[in-house]
C-alpha cells in the first residue's frame, strides 16, 4: 500500500508529492497512523477537476513530525468519526464546503450554512438534539445576547439543574475569509490573518507569515524572531490576565476580577508602546517585523512588566488563597484526560486535563528551540480550576520569557525581504497561540499564489470540550465553564 508523505514542520513540499491514495486505501491508512499516535491538526477538502481531493494532517507530537493523507473522490466519503471523534466537526465542514455526503457520520448537521438542495440530507438532521421525558426540558440561550459578544446559541437539556446535554451552534456570521484569500497574497491579506481573531493577531500573523516564509525560502533574522516571540508573550499574558479576571468576576469576587481588568490593558499598552496598536496590528509582517525596540524602550517594557507581573501575581493569589472561590473552581466542569484527547482538545483547555501538548514544545521555531515552555506540576484535573492554574502559570512562564529576551535580542536587521513563493507546492504551519494550536495550511497554484488556504483556530477543537465540561453538572454552572475556556465565535466563523 501507497505509504503517506512524511514531512516536517514548515517543510514547502511539492503539491505533486502529496500522494494520492485510493479511497480504500486512505480509509485504511487513515485509521491506522490515528491509532499509532496520529493527532488530527487540519483535514479539508479542496476542489480538483473531476472530484474534490481530501488532506488530512496528521501530527506526531513526540517524534515532531507531521504526515499528509490524500485522496480523491466524487459524491461522498466514509465518516471516520465514530471511531476518532477528533474528527466529528472536520467531516461536518468538509461535508458542507464540498458537496460531499458524510456516509456513517453520526450527526451530519450544518456548521454554518445549510447543506445544498442537492444532498440527501436525513429528516431533523438540521433540528437540535432533544432528551424525552416527562421531567426533562430544555433552555435556549442566544444567538443574540444581552452583552456586546458575538453571535452563539446554546441549547441545554435539562433535568432540573441538571445538565444532559448541551449543544452548541455557531457561524452564524458567514464571514467567508478563508475565501478572500485565494489568488493572494494581496494588500488585505495581512489585515485578515490580523483579524481572524482580534485577540489572536500575533498567533494567527506569525502562522501566516511563517507559512509564506516557508514558501519563499526566507530566513527570518534573529532579531526578529525575539521580537515575534516578545509579541507572542505578551498576546499570551494579557489574555490569561484577563480570563483570571473574568473567572472571579464569574463567582462575585471582585478584587482579583478589578485587578485584572486593569493589568489586561496594562500588558496591552506594552504593545502599543512597541507598535503602535494594543493587539499588535502591524508588527508582524512576511520577511520579519515592522518595528524595532530601542534600548530606551526595553528600559520602559521592562520597567512596567515587572510592575504589572507583581500586581497580576498579588491578584492571582488572591484566587487560590480564598476558599470560596476554590469551592466553585474546584470540581467544577471536569474534562477528563481521555475525553480530551479522544475531542482533539488543544492549548490549556487540554493541558489543564493532563494532554501536554505545546506547539513550541513539539514543534519549536525560533527562539523556542532553546527555551523551555512547559511548566512543571501543572493541574491535570481537567475542572475549573486546573483552567484558571494552568492559565496563571502561563503567564509567569511569559514574563520569565519575556524578561530574558528583552535584555538578549541579538544585534542586526529586523527585516529581510522574501522572494515569490514556490509554485505548486504547499506548507503547514503551526503556531501556540494564547487559546491554543494554530494551523494554516497555504497550497499554491503553478503562478505561485494562494490556490487554497485553510485555517483552523485552536477554538473550532474546544467547543465540543465546553460542552462535555457541562454534561452532568449544574445549568448554573455555564458562565463559569464558559469563561474557563473563552473560546472564540468569530475564529470558528472563517
């Protein structure tokens, strides 16, 4: 049998290396390399004359190596879900994007658009799960929402207090990005992967421009991946910071939730001391970085960093020193570690359960190739709890990295300008984004631009975990379960 094409990370292959496997022999290899290890980063379908061929990316997290599965096929494909779950929304969007018919898919509903006319679709596939019974009933929240939040719905069946269930739907937004993308890279593309989660740009700008580096053969300069890294960190303190606050302000303890609110700006104004933006627009670009830190500037950075890291540790002890907030935090929306790998989970929501998977661990660019990530004696409790610790760790793990590179960037360019992408070829890049794994996956077409780009952000794998960290547990017991993952509506919607 045809074996799958091997490659590593950032590795620009050829597109006509990527093997094209027969169906029965890509459901046969499919399985087999998922049982041996396999972890699902990206699976899509791209249209081809006369079929559409389907790419699965695999990742071998311990050996730091990716594999790419390939076939080609006409009306339908075999659902793999009832046997690797990991796969469940994949085959579902793949089923919508492509025309396809998901044969043997346990629950083939629409992700954001309804399925075309012209697919047998199965009677109430498109209506909500329901639990019968006499005693059960069932709340709807959303898509429209008292606060100024994004669209989502959410559907509980209910026993009482009691949670059975709980389904999530989202992309009501269409906001068709992935789509835009094609035949670029042009003057708004940059704006987009800035956008595709405002409070990702570092995340998804670095895993964009490493994906075009790649395809240029670029080398990024040294100086210029310390300061990617420095951004990265910062993006990484200021959302953890404020996901603390969050969480107190979920159980009514107001010092911790005012402290944070605060120190999340603060830690945001460092970026718009280095950028010019609060979220870090502009400073990332293809070939290295915008701008550059003077030493009067690092002096600055450092001197409100160590401030504002003092302050979110005092606010942060606050949390595990009142016992009132540790009785909800503490077996609170429990995600056991083999329901989180068995979903895919990624990023803290997964580390919090015991799954430690990295990006910058498993597959290190830059500065992380010598510099560890993973904090010893993390939580593995998969509750609340484990959420909000693994979270105040990641932030003291940011400020030790960040102090370090503030006094150590290297001398030299922040800037080197890339050639034209590799025609006919494409690239997977990864990157560890605050919420999680980041995966674009950039195919180009034989002029050397975008044939197809697939992004998928670390939220489109940890809704389904929100919704089994409610399964059993206590209606009112949502917004706290919600804020200890803080997934993203618009990063699900591209």
């Amino acid at each position: 049998m045809t074996a799958p094409l091997s490659l590593n990370h950032l590795e620009a292959a050829g597109f006509k290396s990527l093997t094209t496997l027969t169906p029965d022999e890509f459901y046969t290899s499919a399985p087999e390399r998922l049982t041996a290890g396999g972890r699902a980063v990206s699976y899509f379908g791209l249209p081809e004359e006369g079929g559409t061929r389907l790419i699965l990316i695999l990742a071998f997290d311990y050996e730091r190596r990716l594999e790419a599965l390939s076939t080609v096929l006409n009306d339908s494909f075999r659902s793999l879900t009832p046997d690797f779950p990991q796969l469940h929304l994949f085959e579902r969007e793949i089923a919508e994007q492509c025309d396809l018919k998901a044969e043997g898919h346990p629950w083939l509903k629409p992700v954001r658009y309804q399925l075309k006319s012209g697919l047998p679709v199965p009677p109430g596939i498109t209506e909500f799960f329901k639990v019968r019974g006499r005693e059960t009933h069932e709340v709807a929240v959303g898509p429209v929402h008292a606060g100024v939040i994004e669209p989502g719905h959410f559907r509980f069946q209910c026993h009482g207090e009691l949670v059975f269930h709980l389904e999530i739907a989202l992309g009501y937004q269409h906001r068709g990005i992935e789509s835009r993308l094609i035949g670029g890279p042009g003057k708004l593309t940059s704006h987009y992967m800035e956008t595709l989660a405002g409070d990702t740009t570092i995340g998804h700008a670095s895993a964009y421009c490493r994906a075009v580096e790649a395809l240029c053969c670029a080398r990024v300069p040294p100086r210029a991946e310390v300061l990617r890294a420095i951004m990265l960190e910062l993006e990484r303190m200021a959302n953890h910071t404020g996901d603390l606050g969050a969480l107190a302000g979920d159980v009514a303890y107001l010092p911790t939730a005012s402290f944070c609110g605060r120190l999340r700006g603060d830690i945001l104004n460092m970026s718009a001391l280095i950028c010019g933006n609060r979220f870090g627009r502009n400073m990332v670009i293809p070939g290295g970085t915008a701008f550059d830190l003077s030493p009067a500037l690092i002096k600055e950075l450092k001197l409100r960093l160590d401030a504002a890291f003092r302050d979110v540790r005092d606010a942060a002890d606050l949390l595990w020193s009142t016992s009132s907030v540790m009785a909800r935090f503490e077996g609170t929306g429990i995600v056991s570690k083999g329901t989180a790998m068995a979903l895919g989970l990624v990023g803290p929501a997964a580390r919090a359960s015991g799954v430690r998977h990295d990006v910058r661990h498993n597959f290190p660019v830059g500065i992380y190739n010598s510099k560890a990530v993973l904090s010893e004696g993390a939580p593995e409790s998969g509750d609340v709890y484990a959420r909000a610790y693994t979270r105040w760790l990641e932030i003291k793990r940011s400020y030790e990295l960040v102090s370090g590179l503030l006094y150590s960037l290297p001398a030299g360019p922040i800037f080197a300008v890339p050639g034209p992408m590799k025609a006919e070829s494409f690239v997977v890049s990864l990157e560890e984004g605050w919420r999680g794994e980041i995966c674009h996956t950039a195919v180009t077409d034989n002029a050397g631009k975008f044939r197809h780009y697939k992004i998928k952000d670390p939220s489109f794998n940890n809704w389904q975990g929100l919704a089994m960290a409610l399964r059993d547990g206590q209606i009112s017991d949502f917004p706290l379960c919600n804020k200890s993952f803080n997934l993203s509506y618009c990063g699900h919607d591209l």
